[in-house]
C-alpha cells in the first residue's frame, strides 16, 4: 500500500468543490516541507561519534553492574532480624540497584538512538481514511452475505430468543451484588439502628469502663461505646457494632445550649452526646473545639455547632449529627435513653 | 549553543550570570542571618540565678499579664479570668511562649519563650496561691516508661484526629489548628491535657487516669525519639504532602525526561 504511485488517488474526486456555502478549497491538507537536515555533532567530527559510542555501551554495561548489585544486596542486607530498620536497608539497597539497571538501559538506548543511529528524515504517504469502492462494497456484500445465509434477520425467533439468552446472562452478576449486604437481616433495619438500648451506661472508648456525671468536666470530650460493647468479640461483630455506635461526649455550661423544643431533656446539666459518624460520608467527626463548641469533620470539613443541636454550619453534611439522649440512673452514671431517634451517618436510599 | 557563545562579544553577561548572581546573593543572605542570629542567641543567655518569691511572681504578672487578665486574675474583656487554672496552666502557656499574647488572633502562636524558668516559675506559684488548679504531676508520670502501645491506643482514640496519628499536628477551622507533638516536652503533653489549653478539650484525670496519661506520654516520647524506618516523612502529614512532593519532583522529572526524549540531539 505503502508503495502506490498516488495513494490519495481515489480520494481526490470526494474533494472536488462542492455547491454548499463552504469555501472549498482544491486540496485541504497542506503538505508541509520537510526542513532542511541538520548534521549532529557525532555526524560530523568522528571524535564526538566515539565518544557517544563509549557513553552508550558504558551505560549498559552499568545496567549489568547494577544488576548484580541488586543481587549482591539482598545477601548483604537481609531481613533476618525481622528490624524495620533491615527492611528499610533491604528494600532501599535492592530498589536503588534495580531501579539503576533499569534506567541505565533506557538512557542508552535514548542516547543510542538520538545521536549515533542515523536521524535522516524522510517522507512516508499516509493512507487513505476513505477505502476503495471495491473494497466498500466488498465489505457491504460480506456483512449482506452473512445475514443472508445466517438468516439473522430473517429467522427472528432465533435472533429474539439469542438477545433474551444475552440479557439473562448479566442477571446472576447482578444479584452477587446482594451478598455485600447482610444475608439474613433487612439491611434498613440494620442501618437504622445502633446498640444504644433504654439504661444502657455510655462508657469510655476502648476500656469500657463506665461514666459517671460528675466525671465529664467543663470542656472536656469523651470517646464513648456502649458499655456491653466492650465485651462483644471480633468475630461477633464488634467493629460492625462499634461503627455505628460511637459516640461523642462532651459538657458544656447549660446556658450555652440552645435545644429544640423536644429534646429539652436529651442533656444532662450541659453534657451532650452526639454520634460521631458523619452524615455526610460517615468519616467519625471527632474535632472538637471547646472554646467555640465547633465540631469538624476531618474528611470534608464539615463543621456542626454542639451549642445548637449539632447543626451543620459549613461543608457538604446535609444533616445535624444524630442526638443521643442521655439521663443519669441512680448510681450517678451516664445512661442512654433510648437509641439514637434517626439513623446515624450518611443518608442512603430508603432514608426519608 | 556551544558555538554562540563563543562569539559572544566580551562585553556581554553569559546566561549563567544571572544564576550565579542570585546564588551568590541567597548565600550572602543566609550568612548574615545565621551570623546574626548567633549573636542574637549569645547575647540572650543572661540568666537570672536567685530563687524568686510569689511576691516576685505577682510583681511579674502585674507588669506582664494584669492587661488583659486583670490584677487580680479577675479577666478583662480581653483576656479570661485565671480562677482555678492552676500553676501548670501558667507554666505550660508562658513556658511554650504562647502568653504574653502576641495578638488577639484565632489561636496563640508558640514563640521564643519571654521570661527565665525562675519567673515563670514565679508567676505560677503566685497564681496558684490566689485560686488553685491543677498542678505538677510526679516524675513518674513523665519518664516515658509507660505501657507504649496502650498509649498509642488511647491517642489514636482521644488525640489523632486533630493531631494527626504520627503528632504531626493538623488544621481546624478558621485558622485554628492543632500543633506538632514532635519537639512538645513530656510536662507540656502532660499539661495540655490537664488544662485543656485554648481549643483543645480537658483530658481529667476522671477521663484518662495518671495511668493513661503516662502511657499516651510514654507512646509520644518513643515517636520522638525513633527513626522513621521509611525513610523521608514528608512531615507525617500522609497523602497531602506525599502527593505534592510526588507532583513537583515525579511528574517534575517525568516532563524533564519526555523533553529530553523528544528533544534532537545536537
């Protein structure tokens, strides 16, 4: 094809000028003129030729030096002590080597090829875009011919029953996608309910050790789990478990609160619980400043007032963090009311 | 290129002239600073050597701090009152150099410390004397000898979110940020925690024991003092600086090597 007298022959009637309000010109694409040669240095003085030569054959022969580096340095530092610092030794010494050999050869053979093998410039004809009308037709006969003697678009129950056997096919990969949620439970229920039960004690993250009122001290923050989570095992969920249920506790002075009319009795004496899972993508929300009583979200900066019900006051959360209400039982300790009243973290689909 | 300069009249500047003139000038810069600053450092190191009294301490906050903190650590309306902050409260803001305040700003600024340990030692005690609070804690709580992985534990929990796992520090909002824990000393940890100083919320001893405290104290101080196995920290801030560093000087070489590439040789 290459090698035509006129490639572009059978083209050029399709750019003939045409009678539409384009300005049509004889040959749209102009052929730009090859600039003149220029002669490199190593084509000119024998001298600079050798010494590219050495430069590239030094380079490769570098490459097998630091081959057998690497191969040298996993015996003269190994892992055997199991010390980070062997590991950093090991893998900076073997990387340093291969990453050497590797670049030793691609820098010579860059340098073989820019100045010592021969840089003429010449011109290759492009193709065609436009095939030949034989080969178009042949093309069109070869589909036509096909459909005629497959009778794909004559026996359409074949052709029907063959794209309802297609569609079917992605249905089981489809329905995998249910075993990312739990197998046997609803997996609205699980996500709109925590482990706070009615009087259960809010104790502190990770010991587990219950929290008295009088221990929350003005300013101050506690990381808090449900106190029989702190018995729950691995196996049985306790990251699930714990995901949903942390919790943020902080005391301020009680005039500094400003609650919604119905959860007047969700505090105790200026201490406050929120969730800690963002409502947004659920990163937990721990940031707290005390002086401005502002939370931040690490992730996305979403920033909650605790003075005011958690209220989103900057960033991408849609909604207040989830309140939980507290009270005090009989021994003195923080206990929850109840669970939280709406699901806690970032909104999903059945979420109103 | 090699040709053109060699034709260059003798008059002109070679195009490293500039190069060269910044470099000599950046090197003449920092040497008259280091200089400087070395001088400065020599001259600063008049100590004061006698044994102070609160009546010292309440002279020195009086001149000092009764601006803002009133004269008798009542507050003003520029400055909170200091009721029950307690001596460690005083000698963890002075001795960080955070007090004497540098401006009514979003959050105080570590700085060079203003006043000799005596003083400030002083100051503290005079403070406790009018309305107590917390105080120093044992030797023991300090000696980074606790329990190492609870402390990284508990401060994974109570402190990486702001501080940052490694205690690299972290922004919060409006300009407020939390510092790096890398050069804070184990009284000063100990004391934040404590007092709870601007932002960051108090740590009791009813929310983290003595106990805890030396352990978190403990995991800080061996932070301090390993090695980063992994070579360049980037300043532990993870992916934000990784990813800078990775966009300046990769993507930085990668142009330089396609250019070189695509380049004809000479």
């Amino acid at each position: 094809m290459a090698h035509e007298e006129d490639p572009l022959e059978h083209e050029r009637a399709s750019w003939k000028p045409s009678p539409g309000l384009a300005v049509a010109v004889t040959d749209p694409v102009h052929t730009p003129e090859v600039p003149p040669h220029r002669e490199r240095v190593t084509d000119k003085d024998p001298a600079a030729m050798k010494r590219a030569v050495r430069t590239v054959y030094t380079l490769f022969y570098l490459s097998v030096a630091a081959s057998i580096w690497a191969v040298a340095a996993y015996m003269l530092f190994p892992i055997e002590d199991g010390s980070l610092v062997s590991v950093r030794d090991n893998n900076l010494f073997i990387g340093l080597g291969i990453a050497l050999a590797l670049l030793a050869i691609g820098i010579a053979t860059i340098h073989w090829s820019k100045a010592i093998m021969s840089d003429k410039e010449f011109i290759e004809p492009r193709h065609a875009t436009r095939g030949r009308d034989a080969t178009r037709r042949a093309a069109y006969h070869a589909f036509e011919d096909a459909n005629e003697e497959s009778g794909f678009g004559r026996r359409t129950m074949i052709r029907n029953s063959l794209f309802a056997a297609l569609v079917a096919s992605v249905l089981p990969g489809l329905t995998l996608f249910r075993g990312l949620a739990p197998q046997d439970e609803d997996p609205v229920e699980l996500l709109s309910h925590t482990m706070w039960t009615k009087g259960m004690r809010l104790a502190r993250d990770p010991e587990g050790t219950p929290i008295r009122a009088s221990e929350v001290t003005l300013g101050s923050a506690f990381h808090v789990i449900p106190e029989e989570l702190a018995s729950v095992s691995h196996e049985d969920g306790y990251l699930e478990a714990k995901a949903k249920a942390i919790v943020l506790l902080m005391r301020l002075l009680p005039e500094q609160l400003v609650p919604e009319e119905n959860k007047m009795d969700w505090t105790y004496d200026g201490i406050v619980a929120y969730s800690k899972v963002c409502t947004h993508v659920g990163c937990p929300v721990a940031l707290y400043e005390q002086q401005t009583h502002h939370l931040l979200c690490p992730c996305h900066q979403s920033q909650f007032d605790v003075s005011r019900g958690a209220a989103v006051i900057f960033g991408p959360a849609a909604r207040p963090l989830p309140q939980l209400p507290i009270a005090v039982d009989d021994e003195g300790y923080l206990v929850a009311q109840s669970d939280f009243t709406e699901p806690v973290g970032p909104s999903f689909w059945e979420r109103h | 290129m090699a040709r053109d300069t060699k034709r260059r009249a003798p008059g002109r500047r070679s195009p490293w002239a500039a190069a060269a003139l910044i470099g000599i000038g950046l090197l003449l810069t920092g040497g008259a600073y280091a200089g400087a600053s070395a001088a400065m450092a020599a001259t600063g190191e008049t100590e004061v050597k006698s044994a102070l009294t609160v009546e010292d301490g309440k002279k020195l906050f009086q001149a000092n701090c009764a601006t803002c903190h009133g004269l008798n650590l009542q507050g003003t309306e520029s400055g909170p009152s200091l009721y029950g902050v307690g001596e460690l409260a005083v000698e963890f803001q002075v001795a960080t150099g955070r007090m004497p305040l540098q401006a009514q700003a979003p959050q105080a600024p570590q700085k060079p410390v203003q006043f000799t340990e005596e003083q400030i030692l002083a100051m503290a005690a005079f403070v406790q004397e009018t309305a107590p609070g917390p105080t120093f804690p044992s030797d023991e709580t300090l000696d980074g000898e606790g329990d190492l992985a609870h402390g990284a534990e508990l401060f994974r929990i109570n402190c990486a979110m702001c501080h940052n796992v490694a205690g690299a520090g972290g922004a919060l909002t409006e300009g407020k940020y939390a510092p790096a824990l890398d050069k804070t000393s184990a009284l000063h940890m100990y004391a934040a925690m404590v007092t709870g100083p601007q932002n960051m919320p108090v740590f009791s001893d009813m929310n983290l024991t003595t106990e805890d405290k030396r352990d978190i104290i403990s995991s800080l101080l061996w932070q301090q003092e390993t090695v980063s196995p992994g070579g360049f920290t980037l300043g532990s801030l993870g992916p934000v600086s990784e990813g800078l560093f990775i966009w300046i000087f990769g993507i930085g070489t990668l142009i330089a090597v396609t250019v070189w590439i695509t380049a004809k040789s000479n």
